[in-house]
C-alpha cells in the first residue's frame, strides 16, 4: 500500500503549486496549521542546498475533532503532511499521506472509518491543485 496521495505538475513554478495547494485544500475545509520550508533548514543548520521542499501540516477542524473523540492520543499523528518539492527535472510534486496507511497501527474500526473519510477529501484535494 502506498503511503502517500501524490501528483507531479510539469512546466509550473514551486510557488504556483505551492499557492494551489492552499487554495485546495481551503476549498475542502483544511486549514494549513504548520508550515516547514526544509530546503532553507537544511541551509541553515547544515549548509546543505537541496531543491525547494516544503512540509505543510493540514487540518480539517471537524475531522480531526471526530478522530481525537474516538481515540484521544491520535493527536501524536495529527496534523495530515502534504509535502511540495521541486523534483530537480523541471516538475513540481504533491504528496499528501495516505491517513488510512497512516492509521494501520491504531487498532480501531471506528478511527479507520474517519481515516477512509479523510482519504477521500484528501484525493479531492490533491486531485483540485
């Protein structure tokens, strides 16, 4: 099983995709809670240069309240990773982790069928960039 939702986009900016992707996922009710630029911290605490890569951590309010009512320390998984990452071909990829996959470990019918919900906003979202 795949771990993640993705999507490349040829021949378009790292900061178009990057603003589609907050566009889409406010159309789907996300909120972008956290936000790490790991291609500049990489800079910083290693003087490394690596092609832009962006971490944002995305929440649906209403979701994730229903997931931490079923199993109150879901929290350590939460928010849902969507990375951007320039692929160093011209390309530009979406990945949002796939919440079912992510989920296997917790041992409850009921926070899966949250998790399976949560999937398929996500592939909304993804699929609206």
């Amino acid at each position: 099983m795949s771990y993640t939702i993705d999507r490349t986009f040829g021949a378009a900016s790292f900061e178009d995709v990057t603003e589609r992707t907050r566009k889409a996922h406010a159309g789907h009710g996300f909120g972008v809670l956290t936000e790490i630029d790991v291609a500049a911290t990489m800079k910083k605490k290693l003087d490394v240069d690596m092609p832009s890569y962006l971490i944002l951590g995305a929440c649906n309010p209403s979701m994730a309240h229903q997931a931490i009512g079923i199993e109150p320390r879901i929290g350590a998984m939460l928010p849902c990773n969507v990375i951007i990452r320039d692929t160093g071909n011209g390309d530009v990829s979406v990945s949002a982790v796939d919440p079912v996959a992510s989920m296997q470990a917790v041992d409850n019918d009921k926070l899966t069928s949250v998790a399976g919900e949560v999937r398929t906003m996500l592939e909304n979202v993804v699929r609206d960039i």
